[in-house]
C-alpha cells in the first residue's frame, strides 16, 4: 500500500536516535533546547517551544494568550479537529470561515465580510486561526493588518508548512502573527515521532508557554543556588513536554530539510504536468509562495468523470493507493453539528469536500508509482 504521505528515516536518524537512548537523558533535557534553538534560527523566531504534538502547541498558544471561557476563535472548516479543539479545551467558542475556492486557504473576502458583522454584532474574536493548507501560507500580511483594524490574535496553523515561504520570509518567523505552530507527525515535512513546536518573538508568550509545558513549574536559577532542590508551581499546567529521544530525531531531520522541501516540489510538477489536460483542478499557489506540499490534492470535475466520487476514492484503495480526504468540514462533524453548524453554513469548503483526494507525495516516493497512479486516474476520465 502507497501513502499519501510517510517519513524518510535514514541511518543518520537512527543513529542520532540511539545515541541519546545510550546517553543520560532520554526525557527533556538539553537536546530538546537545541532542537528548539536549531529550528527557531532557521526560520528566523526568537524563541521556540517544543511540544509532544503540535495540538499540545496550539493549546499552549491559546492559553499563553490568555483565551478565557466566553471568548471566540475562527479558524476554517476545512482543517483537522485540533485547530479548533485547542480553543474549545480552554471553554471558548468556537466558529468558522470559509476557504477560498483555489488557494483552498482562508478566505480573505469572507473574513473581511464576517468581522465587519461581528464588530456590529459585538462578537469579534480574541483569536484567529488560519491553517496552512497543504503546505501553502496563507496571507498573513493582509490577516495581520486585519488584526490590527479589529483588535485580534493570530495565532498560525502551520502544522503543514515547515519549509515554506511567503515572499522570501520563512514560515515560522511571527512576521505577521503572534505565535506560529509547526507538527512533526510522520507524515509531515520532518518527524519527531509524534511532536510539536510553538514559535514567537515575543519573551513573555515564550516563557508562558514553557511553564504550562511543564505542570506549570518554574525553577528559578537564582534560588538553587542556594536550595538546589527549589523549584515553584506558579499555575496550573500539563505535561506536554518532548523527549530528547525525539528532539534527537528532529535535529537529523532538519538537516534534510531542503531536501525534502524540493523533491515534495518535483513529485507535484510531474503530477501537475501529467494531470494538465484533464478535467482536474490543483491547489492555486499564489505569488511569491514556496509551498512545502505536505499534501498534495487533486479536485475532481466529476460531470467529466466516468466514476462518482465513492468510486474513484474505492478504486484507488483498490488499487493499493492509500489515498485520503482533507477534510470532512469540521462543522459537519456530530461534535459541531450538536453546537448548531448546519449544512449549507460554509459551501466552499463542502463542495471541496465532495470533490477532492489527497493523492501520494512523500520523499521516497518513487517514478514507478507516480507513473502508476497517474495511469490509473487517467482512466477516470
């Protein structure tokens, strides 16, 4: 079975691994610090956080903001469950902004439309959410200025853009956001295992998000040197520290990083170069975006097609392609749907849904089966 997407270990990763299980530390410890310094440098942050998912990340980042019960975050429909869990985990409300039509990111013109109802109404959102769809940023200058006209937060979804830039800035950087958050899920751009990352500029977020990484605790230097055995609980707080174990295999992989970024980006010119003449739409990537194409999707114009949606996606299981869906709209979920979401409240991002395959696109991927499967769609039409 061919993925959509799977890691790349190589034997430098499984060294790295090994080392540290032969070493002192194998929970957080100090390569943890210098993955976290290894990455924030890279994608020019002052400061990163390292986490044990990137949903622990985003539920940091709405906790360091200081998101209460009562408050509001959008995020868009078109996004897996913990961009908008992080929120409800802290008692907020939870709403919704479609996606754009070809970029498949957040809307612009609906966000534009639907906080200029909200200031009116008095329900503008503390926090913004925009998700990083496929790889692609979103447009952050514009959402930044927007931020500062209503009086908002962002807080960057980019779970799914290590390695991308928008007009040269690398993702992750907080130009035009408070706190940026990357996942390191196996079948994202770099693994940990499972692990996460919240990045800032800003030293008090920094320092938030660190102590309710860690049970809320905070060793103050000053007084161990006195007490060495001082330490403080200054809040409440979870575990959702890295491991050294992870952070080592982190570390490996972000030395692949370009690597990886660029052979993402020639699987997706063959399948573009391929799929040209077929009734098939791919993801708008707009100017000045590198995209790091986590996914790569593929929207169906099934009035052209000989085969209805259920067929094709049964077909290419069939066939040994483990293709997939991203993503069943989030307010169509029983979860949201008990909330008072409705069928018809975001059409762009259902009609998506209805339409749309992410297809194989990982490093190891080979010419054989990206021949294969193009074949094989071919035939759908």
């Amino acid at each position: 079975m061919t993925p959509y997407s799977r890691q790349s270990i190589n034997k430098n990763d499984i060294s790295s691994v090994v080392k540290i299980l032969k070493s002192n530390f194998l929970t957080q410890g100090p390569i943890v610090e210098k993955f976290e310094r290894k990455l924030s440098k890279l994608v020019r942050a002052k400061y990163g956080v390292a986490s044990n998912s990137a949903s622990s990340s985003l539920h940091l980042a709405c906790i360091a903001l200081d998101l209460k019960p009562k408050d509001i975050v959008w995020t868009v429909p078109n996004t897996f469950a913990a961009s908008a869990n992080c929120a409800i985990n802290c008692g907020a409300k939870i709403d919704f902004v479609d996606i754009d039509a070809d970029t498949w990111n957040l809307s612009l013109s609906a966000l534009e439309k639907k906080l200029i109802k909200a200031k009116k109404n008095k329900k503008l959102p503390k926090i913004l959410i925009p998700v990083h769809f496929a790889g692609q940023p979103t447009e952050q200058k514009k959402i930044w200025k927007l931020s500062k006209k209503y009086n908002f937060k962002i807080i960057e979804d980019a779970s799914h853009s290590l390695g991308a830039k928008q007009s040269n800035e690398p993702v992750g950087s907080c130009k035009w956001s408070d706190i940026t958050v990357f996942s390191f899920h196996p079948v994202k751009i770099i693994t940990t295992g499972e692990g996460g990352m919240a990045m800032t500029n800003n030293k008090r977020l920094y320092e938030k998000m660190k102590i309710y990484r860690t049970n809320g605790v905070k060793k103050d230097l000053s007084s161990q040197l006195d007490k060495p055995w001082q330490y403080e609980q200054v809040d409440t707080g979870f575990n959702y520290r890295m491991n050294d174990i992870a952070a080592a295999l982190g570390l490996s992989q972000v030395s692949r990083l370009k690597n990886f970024i660029k052979k993402r980006n020639q699987i997706a010119d063959k399948y573009k170069s391929f799929f040209k003449d077929l009734p098939i739409k791919f993801q708008k990537i707009q100017n000045n975006n590198l995209s790091s194409y986590h996914l790569f999707v593929i929207q169906f114009d099934l009035k052209k097609s000989k085969y209805k949606y259920k067929e094709i996606f049964n077909r290419l299981r069939e066939k040994k392609f483990y293709v997939n869906l991203h993503y069943m709209p989030l307010h169509l979920n029983s979860f949201f749907k008990k909330k008072g979401f409705k069928n018809g409240q975001f059409p762009v991002s259902e009609k998506y849904s209805k339409t749309s395959i992410s297809i194989p696109i990982f490093f190891d991927l080979n010419k054989k089966k990206i021949i294969q499967l193009c074949n094989l769609i071919k035939t759908f039409f």
